[in-house]
C-alpha cells in the first residue's frame, strides 16, 4: 500500500497535515522553534493578540489538576503593532500557515486588530477568541450571546479579506445556534472547544489557588466534552472545524477527525512534551496505513451511527 495522504486543504490553505497547536500553547513561535521542526505541523495558531498590549492576570495563574491544567493567563500579549514587527518576521522564514488569534473587550476592538493584520502575507487567517467579556454590556461574555457573537464575527468579516474562524465557548445551551450563527455571519471555519470555566481552592488556606479566582479548565478531562460538541456542531454546519481539547495522543486527535472535524489542534500537551504534535501525525499515519485507508479525508465525519 502507498502512504496514505496526510495533505488537506482548509480555509483556501494547503496543510502538510491536520494536525495545528492550539493558541494559548504555543506562544507566537520562536519559543518552540528549537524544540520541534515546526515546518512540520499543519499549522501554527499563536497565542491571542489584542488591539493594545495587555499584562495579563496576576499571579498565580495557572495550576494542575487531575486529568488537566487550570489557567487564569488573562490573554497577556504584546499588541498586534509589536507582533506585526517582532514576531510576523520570524514567522515569515518558515513554510508553516501562520493563524493568529485575536480577541477585544468589544466589537470596535476585534474589527480594530483584524483591520491590522489584513494584508499581512504571512498571516493565513484569524481565529477569533469569542470567549471575552464584552465590557459594553456589564461582562457577558461574546461567545455566550448568539446577538453578541453575531456582532464581533459580522465585525470581524467586513475588516478582512483573511479566513476567518471563530473560536466557540462551551459554555452554551446548544452548540449548533452558535456554530449556525458563526456560519451565518461569513466565518470561513470554525473551532472548538475552548477552556470550560473551573476553580481551585487551597484547602489549608481556604483561599482559590489562582489569583483571578476562577479559569479555565483544559487537558483530558474536557475532551469527551470537546468530541460531543464538535459533533453535534458538524451536524449543522457545512464549514470546516478544527477540534481541540485535551489531544494527548493520535487516539484523541482521530476521535476528533471522526466526529467530524476536518483538523485537529494540540494545545495542553504542549506543555508536558512539545513533540506531542508531531506523535499525533505519525500516529494519525499509521492509523490510516492499519486500516487500509489511503487518505485523512477518509476519516472526517466517518463516525457511525
């Protein structure tokens, strides 16, 4: 049998694989650079870049749970002019798509860094952290709202000419209202799922580890969470998805390809092996070559009823 195809196409992109890291994960590049081929991977999504820098949440912010990791990172970031000039450059010397998340505190802000970053030849396409709290209308969050998701994705689309992939909570009702609105809107793509909120607290103390109180929770344990609702969204919906949650092996990376994802996003497991993308492909390959298929494509949606 030939090796099986690993190619795809997403978003107008031609991937060598399926297999992305997650924004958040993987910082803007260079911090992984000397640790793993990064010309190897689908595609790079660097962690969420605003209109402005921003500082992020105090410490702590982040601690290990069973099964996962709670964060309270607070989107700290450089603003998208220092990312233009610091980090675009470097990126540029590698063959990997480069996907850059961005994220506002309200829809003047998400369509403000959009607008920067259209035209820039090495950004492929932007993922939109919809998971922020709108500070117009007293904290909800976007991603919780279809009216306010509607706002910042429509936003977003009329101030690029880039892919755009909003990233949607799971912190709703019905997964398929958001993925069908974010469809609606003009999204190119979409992505899912991002972290579930969660809470530590120091028993001794009896004080939340996190300064920030509250996080989010990702790792394994959100995964069979990830696959449901990356399931129920490819029901509905005729765009693309990139799955991600709690990918620590080919196996979860194939679940996701299976309920109908069309790529699939490392993200957590970064931080315990930064190879761990580059297992899952090989993973996913031998996969393919085990049961006799000669391409990815085969996988997507496979899953029975």
């Amino acid at each position: 049998m030939n090796k099986p195809k690993m190619g795809i196409k997403f978003c107008g992109m031609d991937l060598k694989n399926p297999v992305m890291v997650a924004s958040g994960t993987f910082g803007y590049g260079p911090e992984y650079a000397d640790l793993i081929n990064i010309d190897r991977l689908g595609a790079v999504i660097v962690k969420g870049i605003s209109s402005q820098p921003w500082e992020g949440n105090l410490l702590p912010r982040m601690v290990e749970v069973p099964g996962g990791l709670v964060n309270a990172i607070g989107l700290q970031n450089p603003g998208v002019e220092k990312f233009i000039a610091y980090y675009v450059p470097f990126m540029a010397k590698h063959k990997v798509p480069l996907i850059v998340n961005i994220w506002g505190r309200t829809v003047d802000e998400y369509a403000d860094v959009a607008a920067k970053l259209n035209g820039i030849k090495t950004v492929k396409a932007l993922e939109i952290n919809i998971s922020c709290p709108n500070i117009k209308d007293g904290g909800l969050s976007f991603g919780t709202d279809p009216a306010a998701a509607a706002k910042v994705i429509t936003a977003v689309r009329s101030s690029t000419t880039l892919p755009i992939i909003p990233k949607l909570s799971p912190n709703v009702s019905n997964i398929k209202t958001f993925a069908k609105v974010a469809e609606d809107c003009g999204a190119d793509a979409i992505s899912l799922i991002n972290t579930i909120p969660a809470m530590v607290i120091d028993i001794e103390t009896r004080k939340p580890v996190l300064a920030n109180k509250v996080g989010g929770l990702s790792g394994p344990a959100i995964h069979p969470v990830a696959v449901k609702l990356v399931w129920e969204a490819a029901s509905v919906v005729k765009i693309p998805i990139i799955g991600m949650g709690g990918i620590m092996s080919a196996k979860e990376a194939i679940e996701f390809l299976i309920a109908g994802a069309s790529a699939v996003a490392v993200g957590t497991a970064n931080f315990t092996d930064p190879t761990i993308a580059m297992d899952v492909v090989k993973g996913i390959e031998e996969y393919l070559v085990r049961h006799k298929m000669q391409s990815v494509s085969q996988l997507i949606g496979s899953v029975g009823k």
